[in-house]
C-alpha cells in the first residue's frame, strides 16, 4: 500500500507541473518576468545559455529542497514530490529544448504525428516575439487542431 501511494504521488506531482508549468508561462514568464523569458523569443545573443534558462534553475532547487527536505527532516512524501518535479524537468526539457528547438542536435528525424503537431503548436506560440497574445500550450496537451494531416 505504501509502494501504491508512492507512486500516485510521484505521478500527480509530475501531471499537476504541467500546469504549473502553463501557469509559471503564461502568468510569469509572459508577466512580470517577460525580461528574463524574452530571449527565448527573441534571440539577441550569441551564446548557448538564455536567462529563460533561470527558470529551470528555479524548479531544481525547488525539487532539490524536496530531496533535503526528506532526506534531513524524513518527511516521506518529499521524496516522489521531488522526484516527480525532477522526471517532469528532464521530460521538458528533452522535448521542449532538445526535440523542439534542437539545442543539442539530436531527434532531427522525428515526422511522426505528434512530433509535427507538436512542432506547430510551438511554432504558433514563437510566432508572437511580444510580451502579449502568444498560445501557451503544456508539454503533455496540444489542442487537437495541431494534428492535422
């Protein structure tokens, strides 16, 4: 029974970031902190690294105080809340970073349906260079109109 309720919080954790992670984006990154998402549209920069990238910075130490959090003070939950945090960021940032604006060069190849209705909903998104009007769409939902042959 505790092995069941490990993994439904593991699992809730993950699902429930990707609404954390459209509210952070519409709400944040396109809010009060456009100045740190805003090369991530609009790339006025030669080099790798993006002041976007302080929001992964942010959600790893939040999933890093869940890990010492169980770990110093044995509060058993924080472990799968950290862990669910943690898989939701590498599941992000593979598909987002790697899969959809190639930062490292690899999944090039990928045609299959999703990956195409995927793509063009990012791109609708990254049409927009402004602050205002961009879609914002999670990692695991796109609207079904993106699959379109």
């Amino acid at each position: 029974m505790e092995t069941l309720l490990w993994i439904v919080v593991f699992v809730a954790t993950f699902l429930m970031m990707e609404g954390m992670a459209w509210f952070t984006h519409k709400y944040v990154m396109h809010g009060f902190l456009w100045n740190l998402h805003s090369d991530h549209h609009k790339k006025d920069h030669k080099h790798w690294w993006e002041r976007n990238d302080l929001f992964f910075v942010f959600y790893a130490v939040v999933s890093i105080g869940f890990f010492l959090l169980w770990r110093l003070e044995a509060v058993w939950i924080a472990l799968p809340i950290g862990l669910g945090i943690l898989a939701y960021g590498i599941a992000y940032f593979t598909v987002h970073d790697i899969f959809i604006h190639q930062r490292f060069k690899i999944f090039r190849n990928a045609n299959n349906r999703y990956a195409k209705g995927v793509r063009r909903a990012h791109k609708m998104h990254h049409k927009h260079l402004g602050k205002d009007e961009g879609e914002c769409f999670g990692m695991l939902w796109v609207p079904l109109k993106y699959f379109r042959k």
